[in-house]
C-alpha cells in the first residue's frame, strides 16, 4: 500500500467518450475528485453522446503498448484502473506489460479491471477470443468492478436477480482467480443500492446508500472504480478505499441534474465538490474519517480468537453462551438509550428511526438470544456494565448519544457480514450470523450513518469533537465486549491465537 498524504499518480487505461461522461474523461474527473493525479493511455476512440455510441475506432495494440512504456519509464504509478478494451491483441499486450511492472513486487501499483463486456441492451461486446483473454489478464489484477451482467458472464451464470445470488458469484469469482471482487447493486431493484469487496472468504466490506432517482447516471461504473483505486492509492485499505469512493459517488449522482449535459442519460456531477471549494472526498466526509480513525480497534476485534472461532463454527458453545449472555443484558439496556436518543432527537424522521430500533432491538434480538440461551441471563460483566455506564454518559446530549450508539450498528453490521459470508446451513450459529448480515441491518445501518452524519453537519466544532470521542470509545467498548470471553482470555486452553488486546479507555 503506499505512503498517505501525498498526491499520487494514477493510470487509467481505457476508451475515450468525447461526451465527457465516462471512460477516460470520466476517470480523469473522478481521480481528480477523490485527490490523485490522473494520467491517462486510450485503449479505443468512440462517437458517442448522451444517446448511445455510434462508432468505436480501436488503434494498434501496438500504439497502446508505446503510450504504457513512455508512461512507465519516466514516471512512478502508484495505481492503475483498466476500462474499455476491445480485442484479445490489445488485452494480451497489456497483460504482458502489467506483469513486466509488477515484477518487482515491492513497487507494483495495484490495479483494478472494470470489465467492458456487455452493451446496455445485453448484447456481448468481446468475442470468445477476447473474453479468454481478459481471464488471463485477472492475474495480473487486484479487483474486479463488474456490473452484475458483466458478473454473471464472467461467473459463467445467470445474471444475479438478488443481491445473495451476486454475492455467490462474486465470490466464486474471487477464489478462482485469487483476487477481490466487487460486488455493484446497482442494476438491482430496491430503495437500497449495496455495493461489497467480496474475496475468497466472502464479504471484506458492504456499504449501502440509498438509491437515488435520476436518469443522469452515465458512467458510474467508471467513475466508481477510477475513485477506488485512487483512494486505495492514497493510503486506504480497500474497505475504506469503497467506503470513501461510493460517499463520493453518493454526492455526484445526487447533484447530477445540477448539470445540462445532453438530451439522454446525462453524466454524474464528478466535480461538485470541487466547485464548491470542498476538498476530496476521503477528506471531506467526517464518518469516513471516524471509521479510518478505528481501523486499529477493528484489526483488534478480527485478530480475536472468539470472532475467528464463531467464523469456522470451532466456538465452544460455552463462550457463544457466555457472550450472548452479556449481549442479551446489553441490548436490553442499549434498547432504552436508543429511547432517549429518540426523545431528545429534533425531527421525526429520527425520534422514528430511534423508536423503531429500540422495538427491534426487544423483539428479534433479544427473542433470538432467549432461544439459545441454557441458562437464565447472568450478571453484567465489567466489560458490558463500563460500555452501558458510557452510553448514559451521554444520555442528555443527543449528538454525543447518536454518535455513541453508531457503532453497535456498524462494526456489527461490518463484522456480520463477513462472519455470515463464511456460513453454511449446517454452521452451528448460523441464525445469529444471519441476524447481523440481512439487508433490514443493512438498511438500518446505512440509515444510522447517514443520520448520524446530518447530526454531525448541524454540529458546531466543539459538538463534533464530543461525538468523535463519544464514537472512538463505543468502538473499543465494542474490542472490549467481543473479548471477553475465556476464549481469548490468556493461556485459553482450545486452539490458538492471540489474547485479548489490550484497550484503554476515551472518556466518553
């Protein structure tokens, strides 16, 4: 991964749209938008508007390798997005100078492949010598951006009618060909459009927004893999990488109609932002911030011994038993301050949301802990009686309560889902891991996010840097709540692995 806070080079490599709303022009915007430099080698020239394409002109794959080479032998790339590529000659030619740059494993920029291989209209856009050659070249990328056509081609299937159906072939993708995949909604149905980095294991990372209603959509699938893999450039891991890139991608399709750009299916608003003197988008979206702040306290919680073994089915039920004991008093409690946060909320919008999930908190979780539970609910621990006292801490300051009560929806909702990706029917706690990775959670975590970041945008300086430090120690009382258990307790009998690590406490 390369060093943060400098500006860094990044290659797109792909066909030209004169109309400006996607390929390399839309790359160009979009490395701008999220702070690299953009560089850029044409693949193919097209005639095309808001309408359609109406020519495409492929130059020598010859004349692509040259534009590489001058490129390469004089400066560095930390990061390279692959388009539009129309022909097995010129696909075969750049796989052979990726795998001469990326020789030296030390300074191989990381690439991502957004797939070109099927029309608006579902007609395949690569003959069968083409598409053999783009498999090839997936040795030599890092991730995949198919839309889900484009997925189930490659998938060899059927195109995905549901977002599971996605992530199933997203992820046979990823261990075939040992790379990441990510997964788009964007073709699906629903309100809610999810979008996951998806490996060999399952879900890395899922992020899900509202679907936005505008025909103004051109070139999102360019623009949203040219942002990844410059924010994975700058400095991120590729979760946060999508994280950061679909904010980003969020605001543009939502000031799309601001622009006039066409009589069809118009651009994204790349540059918004930047026309408004805002800077990129990793730096301008105060949670994306807070979540790369706690990436240390969430390697914490995935080194755990209790979230490894609970992801193989290995926990002794014992230590399930022990912590569901725990969750069950903490929800209970957790459900009352999700109460308060909705009587001091100031819209109805948020006293619903609130309302809604303190009754849900009650009536699925809780019922669900009850049914697996041997024994009555025990005592609170120190761990989850120093996690409640901190929630009341805030109980009469609504900011500081939503912030604080953010992360018992996100790093579950993120640890979730990638616990359940790793499930089967026969996975001895696969009704918990399903309760934390259904699209209701999802949709209430995307719903907590952008609720606590209008709360955020309300918020004077003074307020924020209370809801930072009010969200920072809810995510180590979260380390600290999945730890206690005695299977990462020191010199823990069954199996190996780390021992809890140790926290200290913000003051909330």
């Amino acid at each position: 991964m390369s060093t943060p806070n400098t500006v860094k080079n990044i290659l797109s490599i792909a066909g030209s749209d004169p109309s400006g709303g996607a390929g390399i022009q839309a790359d160009l915007k979009s490395i701008a938008a999220a702070g690299g430099y953009g560089m850029a080698a044409i693949s193919a020239l097209t005639a095309q508007n808001t309408r359609g394409v109406s020519a495409v002109h492929v130059p020598p794959a010859g004349f692509l390798l040259a534009q590489l080479r001058a490129i390469s032998e004089d400066i560095s790339i930390d990061a390279i997005k692959i388009g539009m590529l129309a022909n097995a000659r010129v696909i075969d030619e750049l796989g052979g100078w990726l795998a001469g740059i990326r020789a030296d494993g030390s300074a191989a920029p990381a690439v991502v492949l957004d797939p070109v291989m099927v029309a608006t209209s579902g007609d395949s856009l690569l003959d069968a010598d083409a598409e053999a050659a783009l498999r090839r070249l997936l040795a030599h990328v890092d991730v995949l951006t198919p839309n889900i056509p484009e997925l189930a081609v490659l998938a060899r299937g059927p195109v995905a009618t549901d977002w599971e159906q996605a992530v199933a072939q997203a992820r046979g993708l990823a261990a075939e060909y040992r790379l990441l995949v990510l997964a788009k909604g964007g073709h699906q149905e629903g309100d809610t459009c999810r979008d996951a980095i998806i490996g060999p294991d399952g879900v890395l990372c899922e992020v899900a927004s509202a679907r936005l209603a505008t025909a103004n959509t051109h070139g999102t699938g360019c623009s949203l893999s040219s942002a990844l893999a410059t924010f994975y450039a700058r400095g991120s891991d590729w979760g946060s990488a999508l994280r950061h890139a679909k904010a980003w991608l969020f605001d543009a399709i939502s000031r799309a109609d601001e622009l006039a750009v066409g009589s069809g299916h118009g651009p994204v608003n790349h540059l918004a932002g930047l026309w408004d003197g805002v800077p990129p988008a990793q730096a301008q979206d105060p949670l994306a911030r807070w979540w790369e702040e706690i990436s240390g306290i969430r390697a914490g919680i995935d080194e755990l011994a209790f979230i490894r073994r609970l992801k193989d089915g290995t926990l002794e039920t014992a230590d399930f038993e022990d912590y569901l004991g725990q969750d069950a008093l903490y929800l209970r409690a957790y459900a009352r301050v999700m109460s308060r946060a909705s009587e001091l909320a100031p819209t109805t919008g948020e006293q619903r949301f609130w309302a809604t999930s303190a009754a849900g908190c009650l009536e699925e979780e809780l019922a669900l802990h009850r049914g697996r539970l041997a024994e009555e609910v025990p005592e609170p621990s120190d761990a989850t009686t120093a996690y409640l006292n901190h929630l009341l801490s805030g109980a009469n300051d609504y900011p500081v309560l939503a912030a604080a009560l953010l992360p018992c929806f996100w790093i579950y909702q993120d640890v979730g889902s990638r616990l359940a990706a790793s499930g089967h029917p026969a996975h001895p706690y696969a009704d918990w891991l399903a309760a934390y990775s259904s699209a209701q959670f999802d949709e209430a975590t995307a719903r907590a996010i952008e609720l606590v970041r209008s709360v955020h945008a309300r918020a004077d300086g003074a307020t924020r840097e209370r809801m930072w430090r009010a969200f920072e120690a809810s995510s180590v009382h979260e380390l600290a709540f999945f730890a206690q258990t005695s299977a990462d307790a020191p010199g823990a009998a069954h199996g190996a692995g780390p021992a809890a690590p140790a926290v200290a406490l913000p003051v909330g």
